[in-house]
C-alpha cells in the first residue's frame, strides 16, 4: 500500500483500502460443523521455502497451542490432504498429541472453502502467504511469520495481524532483511539444506502468546 502510494503520487489514507472478505453464506454454513471448536488454524507452507520455517519451530508451537488447550486446524488446498493426513500421523512419534489436530485441507475444495474454514477458527499462526492476508480481510487474530520481508512490508495495515520477525540484532547472514522472494539460490540457509535464519530465530513462545493476546482483543 505505501509504495504504491508513493510511485502514484496520490496522497490518501492506505488503511481505507485494506481488503474486506465474505464468503457466500451457504459454504459459510457449509463448513460450520467440520472445525472443531477452539481451533487455531496454521498455514505452514508458502511459495517459495524462503518464507517457511523449521518443522522442528512448528512441533514446538503446536505443543505449546495444544497446552493452552487450543485444537489445531492444518490448512492447504485439497490436493495436499493425503500428506497432510501422512504429516499427522508423524507428528504423534514425536510427542504431539495428534487428537487435538485436525487436517482442514481435506474440506478446502477451493480458496472460497478455505476462507470459510478460517472464519470458524479461534485464530491462525501462518507463514507469509495466502492466508496472511486472508486473516486480515476476515479481521481474524493472526500472527504471520515474516523473514525476509519486514513485518510492516507484509501486514502493517491488517487491524487484527501481527506479523513477528527476526530480533533487530539478527544478521547472521549479513542480508536481513533480504527482500528475496524467488532468489532461493542467494540464501545461505537453504544452500546449506536449512531453513532459512530469519524465520527460525523467531522464538515459538512469543509467537502463541502474541496470538492469544490476540485472540483475547479482537475474539467476538
């Protein structure tokens, strides 16, 4: 919103142009009854792996949602539901009690779908992607988790989202923040077969109590 302010050379508010969604009605009832009550959604997966983190960071965030006695609701387009599915059933080997997650991509026929889906949870934790942005045109408590993009690049203008990134005192690789996006070859961590710095060194504990607080302002 502020570069195109900027390069239009229109002076208006951008927090008057901030997108408003509302599923259809009938997919909003549609969807009531398959998310489970107290649900936060998480949307691990963006386009590009710059803009993902570890699944060592999701294990630990889950844990701590599942502890504050939230369910959680896996989101991605129905095609990814059988891995999904497959990622669940890991996830109780490694000590994550696999009855309090359920697999939301199996109902995502489309991004309507999707949509509505979230409008039945509690609250998200997402990475810089679709759902980001869905979370603050349905004006849902969300945390987004930016790399290598600034927070205030990616949802500064979105009322009930908080975008969290790396410490100010964080470079390890001397490029934070980078603003690559495709340049997933100019990136030390995924050279190295890591995930990348900038979204690991978000600490998982601030991420849940950010959302809560959250949850506990903006929640009908």
């Amino acid at each position: 919103y502020d570069i195109f302010q900027k390069v239009s050379c229109i002076d208006y508010d951008a927090g008057d142009y901030v997108s408003i969604l509302t599923p259809p009605k009938n997919i909003i009832d549609e969807t009531k009854h398959l998310v489970k009550p107290n649900t936060i959604l998480l949307h691990m997966e963006a386009t590009v792996r710059l803009r993902m983190t570890s699944p060592e960071r999701w294990i630990e965030i889950m844990k701590l949602l599942i502890e504050k006695g939230f369910n959680i609701g896996i989101i991605d387009h129905q095609g990814k539901a059988a891995a999904i599915e497959e990622y669940i059933n890991k996830l109780g080997v490694m000590g994550v009690d696999t009855t309090r997650i359920q697999n939301l991509s199996a109902f995502s026929e489309s991004i309507t779908h999707g949509i509505s889906l979230f409008t039945h949870c509690k609250g998200g934790i997402v990475v810089d992607s679709t759902f980001a942005h869905i979370g603050g045109a349905i004006k849902k408590p969300t945390v987004v988790l930016c790399g290598p993009y600034p927070a205030y690049n990616v949802v500064d203008k979105y009322e009930t989202v908080v975008g969290m990134e790396k410490p100010p005192e964080w470079n390890e690789c001397g490029n934070a923040p980078c603003y690559y996006n495709s340049q997933v070859h100019l990136c030390p961590y995924l050279l190295a077969q890591q995930a990348p710095g900038c979204m690991t060194i978000i600490d998982s504990k601030s991420v849940v109590d950010t959302l809560v607080s959250q949850i506990e302002k903006y929640s009908k």
